[in-house]
C-alpha cells in the first residue's frame, strides 16, 4: 500500500494497542503524521489507550498532554470519548488535578469516567474530593460503589465508612461482586470487626463466591487479624483450591496468634506435600513465626533457604526480621554482626529491629549506635526511634539523656504521634485514641 488512508493507519493503531505492542503503535502514530495525515478522534482514543498500558506508565503523562493539545488543535473539544479517555490516562500518571480540569469540562459525564477520577483521589488520598464527584455520580453502578469500598477499606481510619457504602449499595438494589467482597473482608480486618465478618461470610455462604480462593484467603486473614484462628483454620480446610496467598494468610495468622509451630509445619507441607514455591511474603510471615517463639536456628535456615533454594534475593524486610529473631532471643551481639554482615546498606527498618531490642535487654550502648544510624535515615520520619531511645536510657536511670534528648526531639519538632482503634460489639464501632476512657 503506497499510501495508507487514514483508516488503514487506525486499524494498524487499533491493532497494535489491542495485543499490547504500543511501542509499535506510537512507531505508526509518528508515520501518520509524517505522511501529512491529521489524526482522528478514533487515533487520539487509541493513543491514549495505548499510554495508559502498565509498562509505559511513565510515559503516561506526557502523551496525555499531547493528546490534550492534538484535541484542542483539532477543534474536537467537548467529546466525551476522548475526555474519559484524557482522565482516565491523566489518573494513572497520577496527575488527578489535571484529571478534574478535564472532567469539569465535560458536557455529560459518564459513571466510568467518575469511576475512573474516584479511584485516582482515593488512591492519592483525596478522599473528600472522591467523596463530592461520586455524590454528584447520578448514575452509579456497581463498580463506582466498589471504586469507593475499596478506597475507603484500604485506610483504617476510613475502613467504617466502606462498610457503610456497602449497605447503602445493596440498598439501592446492586448486588456485591468479588471486588465488593474482597474490599469490605479487608474493612473488617482493618477494623477488627469479626461480627460483620462473619455477616459478610454468610452472605457469600449463598453464592459460589465463596468457592473463590481471592475470596477465602481474604476471610482467612480477616478471622487471623480477629484473633479467631479456628475459623480462619475452617476457611483454609474447605478450600477447593489453594494457592501461595491463602496459605501465607494461614501461616501469617498463626504465627501473629501466637501459633508458631503451626505456622512452620504449614510453611513445611506447603512446600513438600504440595509443591508450591513461597514467595517474599511467606518467606516473611515463616520468619516472623520463628522470631515470636525464639527458633533462632530455624530462622537462620529459613533465611539461607530463600537464596538456596529459590534464587530469591532477600529483601529489608526479612534482614529486619531476622534482626528481631536474634534480639527477642538476647543474641544482641549476634544482631550486630549480621547487621554488619549484610550485603547491603541496613535500611531505617534493620535499625529499628536492632534498637527496639537493644531496649528490650537494657543494652543503652548498642541501643545509642542504633539510634543514631536510624536517625541519619530517616530524620524526623520515625519519632518512634527517639522514643525507644528515651525509653532505654529511662530504663538505665540514664536521666540526663533522655531529658537531653527529649531536648533534641522538641528542637526539631518531633512529637509522638497519637494513635486510636476501633472497637465494636452488636454490629456497631467506635474509635478511640490512645489514652481515651470512654
């Protein structure tokens, strides 16, 4: 074809974008216009589909704002296929602001287009903003209300609100989905809420939802994170299917119960009985076992297992763990020199092992050279290394160190933070802040 029409170079572009290869569909979009052709809204829509694939991301904004300024060249302005598609491409490169200066423009705006600006403010944290488009959302449909389920369930001081959308929508008639019930299990774990836990299990009791392994590993590690480790244990054992995340949600959940050998013996036929290679996370939770219940040895095997036998490099994470598992045992000395062995630099995270159980065992030296380690950095991002500090030296009857640092952490502004919890019983929740009576 000596010279492709416009339709031909949009059915290529169409193609290219349908089966991943957006390179080559940017490669054809810079030929059209190098052969004088003015591209459409059909071969703007595809290109902005195409910068909104995963792996080009980065590249997400920039063509967006191309895009922008080829709609407005083109007098294409007030199209609504092309403006969904600008906020949709806008929301994933993070750029929400310009996402609403598009959607203000629009004439009509569709819920997938309100959907699509919701989920980028609650994914920045915006949550009021999320709050006033979705009410202004006159048609809603189910994946707007998980759009806002979901926002709220990932932020624990929000997670009761999720549970309130979920109502409303079952209210006005819409019927929960995988996403809607994987979303409001992750509220109930955040919340501790077992009560609704177990209301929301007996309504996937009634459909073939529950047979979902997504789904039962998020009711395991709902029941896990309430304590409630026989129920979590029931979910696991009525599993059809198994895979890697239900059964580190099950060797998470006994290990952080106060279950270890549970948990090992788990992590160990997992993989001899039925194959199935663990990952970073499992990795984590099998060590995080050993520390609760001092298996030093065990721990150390695990760790060299991870490079050993799976060729997986570990991360902070696990050198922060095995930290923990030498401190909780007392091997202060031994913490040290792995920290001081590490491949890599220790992160704030190493250090924060190290000096929580430098103050455990009344270690103040150790504790000192932690602490300043930790506060190279992360500055004043973790005032709760200033408090392990004072804490040690208060326990040592160090006083003039911790008033001397008590001085230090007014100077630069470092308070300690409040926190709160929710509690709940008859269905009903309440948050309190720490130190709060009634």
């Amino acid at each position: 074809m000596r010279q492709p029409t416009l339709s031909a170079y949009n059915y290529m572009i169409s193609g290219y974008v349908k089966h991943g290869f957006v390179l080559e569909c940017f490669n054809m979009v810079r030929k059209l216009c190098l052969c004088g052709e003015t591209p459409d809204k059909f071969t703007l829509s595809m290109i902005l589909k195409g910068s909104t694939i995963s792996y080009v991301e980065s590249y997400s904004l920039g063509i967006g704002k191309q895009v922008h300024a080829q709609v407005i060249k083109c007098d294409v302005e007030g199209d609504d296929v092309l403006y969904t598609g600008l906020v949709d491409s806008y929301v994933k490169s993070g750029r929400v602001d310009y996402a609403r200066r598009v959607f203000d423009l629009m004439l009509e705006r569709s819920v997938v287009c309100s959907t699509s600006l919701i989920t980028g403010y609650m994914n920045q944290g915006y949550i009021e903003d999320a709050e006033d488009v979705f009410s202004k959302t006159m048609e809603k449909d189910v994946v707007a209300f998980n759009a806002m389920i979901e926002g709220y369930s990932k932020q624990i001081e929000n997670a009761k609100k999720a549970i309130e959308v979920y109502i409303d929508m079952q209210r006005f008639g819409f019927r929960p989905n995988i996403s809607t019930f994987a979303s409001i299990i992750g509220a109930c774990s955040a919340l501790a809420a077992s009560e609704i836990g177990q209301q929301v299990q007996g309504q996937l009791m009634k459909t073939e939802l529950i047979e979902h392994v997504k789904i039962a590993s998020a009711l395991i590690d709902m029941y896990s994170k309430c304590g409630l480790v026989e129920d979590a244990r029931r979910v696991f054992d009525h599993m059809h299917e198994k895979n890697v995340f239900s059964w580190t949600s099950m060797i998470d959940g006994y290990g952080k119960n106060g279950y270890p050998d549970e948990a090992l013996e788990l992590f160990s036929i997992m993989q001899e009985d039925h194959h199935i290679v663990p990952n970073y996370v499992t990795f984590l939770s099998a060590l995080s076992a050993c520390a609760h219940s001092g298996l030093v040895v065990k721990g150390r095997e695990i760790f060299e297992s991870m490079e050993r036998d799976y060729y997986m490099k570990p991360r902070m994470e696990h050198y922060a763990c095995m930290v923990d598992l030498f401190g909780r045992s007392g091997s202060l000395n031994q913490a040290l020199e792995f920290v001081i062995n590490m491949t890599e630099s220790p992160d704030s995270d190493v250090w924060a092992a190290l000096l929580s159980s430098c103050r455990v065992h009344g270690d103040v030296e150790l504790a000192n050279l932690a602490a300043n380690e930790l506060f190279k950095l992360s500055s004043g991002s973790r005032p709760g290394a200033y408090v392990a500090l004072s804490n040690a030296l208060a326990d040592a009857g160090r006083w003039d160190g911790v008033s001397e640092l008590r001085e230090i952490m007014k100077i630069r502004g470092i308070s300690k933070g409040t926190g709160f919890s929710w509690v709940g019983s008859d269905g009903s929740l309440k948050a309190f802040l720490a130190g709060q009576q009634t």
